[in-house]
C-alpha cells in the first residue's frame, strides 16, 4: 500500500456506481474529490461518508476541471455516452494521470454494447485521453456490492485492465481499499472482455432476479 496519500477525483460521485465507490475508499489512504453535475445530490452523500468515516479526507467540488487538475487519480463515474463530454473538459489536466474507465456501454434494453466489436469503453476513453493512463476497472462490480463485497461468503473478484503497470498497480491498491479482490486481466484490449462479461451478468441477474447484488469469482 502507498504510503504517500493520493489524491482520487471522482466525477459522478453523485450517482449510484460514484457514491458505492466514494464511501467504499473514504476510509482508506486517500483525499477524495467529489464532484456531481447535479450538486445536490452530494448532500446525502457527504452525510453517509460523514457517519461512516468521520475522519475521511473529503472534498467537494464544483468544477471537473478543477477536481482533475488537483488529483492523482481520475474516475469516471458517468455513463458512457457522457464520457466524451467529460473528456473533453478535463483533457489538459488529465496527462500522465491515472484515468479509471468503469463504464459498461450498454443499450437501454441490455440486450447488446453500442461500442464497436473491435474496440471497447475504456479504449475509446485512452484515445479521447492519449496522454493518460486509462485502466479500466469496477465495471464487472455492482454498486450493491460494494456495500456487501463478500458474497455467499466468498470475497467478489474486481478485475483490471491497462498497458501502464504502474498504473495498475495503483488501482489494484484502490480496488482492494474498496473490499474486493483485484484481479489483472490484462492490458487495455482485455476491456472488451470485461465489458461483455458484465452484460451476461447483467442479463443473468434480470433473468434470475439476482436483486443487483451478483459478482464474478474465479475458483482455483
């Protein structure tokens, strides 16, 4: 674990996956920076982190630009048609930084991803961003699980993906401070891999009424 405390933005933290993973590593080695579009819903939040953490190191911020440039870590806590935008705002603050992909780009319907075959959410993320070290990571987690990590007693997998092994290295500390197993799967182009795996299990989980608590275990 890092000994050096790192500053960690989230842009979204105001939604459900942004929130999960601001209160899952408020406790850790970790400044956050929390900025929403939607200020209001920061309230709620800011009283949660409060009550479970009181001595957590958390910022709130108005401007994603601002929250950038001031932090180590950059997550991504929108959907993936938002992404763009986003990046757009943030590019000139985000070089060499660590960016962390958690998209799932999925239709309304979770029948399919509306990302071409041949690349994925986290790729495209690292061409907007090609100074930064994109690491895809938290998608294959449901925001429920990162309330309740362990799951019919077994601890959830929480797989990475990047070309930088610093990086990964980095977001494997973030993952684990947050409950779960880090495991690297790979460089970037793995991405896909994992942004598929989450639609099965997204299907899996409406099919069998799985209530969004559901996670991936590799056993060996």
């Amino acid at each position: 674990m890092s000994i050096t405390k790192q500053t960690v933005a989230i842009l979204g933290a105001g939604g459900s996956m942004g929130s999960a993973i601001a209160k899952s590593i408020a406790g850790g080695n970790y400044r956050l920076l929390l900025f929403d579009s939607d200020p209001k819903q920061l309230g709620e939040l800011s009283q949660q982190i409060r009550d479970k953490h009181p001595e957590a190191d958390t910022h709130f911020m108005s401007c994603p630009h601002e929250t950038s440039w001031e932090a180590d870590i950059i997550i991504l806590a929108v959907p993936h048609e938002v992404e763009k935008e986003l990046t757009d705002k943030i590019r000139d603050v985000a070089t060499q930084k660590v960016v962390i992909s958690i998209a799932n780009p999925v239709d309304e319907d979770f029948e399919k991803l509306t990302t071409r075959p041949d690349t994925s959410a986290a790729e495209e993320l690292q061409e907007w961003l090609p100074h930064s070290k994109v690491i895809k990571a938290f998608n294959t987690t449901f925001a429920a699980d990162f309330e309740q990590p362990v799951i019919d007693g077994k601890q959830t997998d929480a797989f990475i993906a990047g070309d930088d092994e610093e990086a990964l290295i980095i977001v494997s500390e973030l993952v684990e401070t947050a409950g779960f197993n880090p495991i690297i799967a790979g460089d970037l182009t793995v991405s896909g891999t994992l942004e598929r795996m989450q639609l099965l299990l997204i299907q899996l989980t409406i099919k069998n009424n799985y209530k969004w608590h559901a996670g991936w275990k590799i056993l060996h």
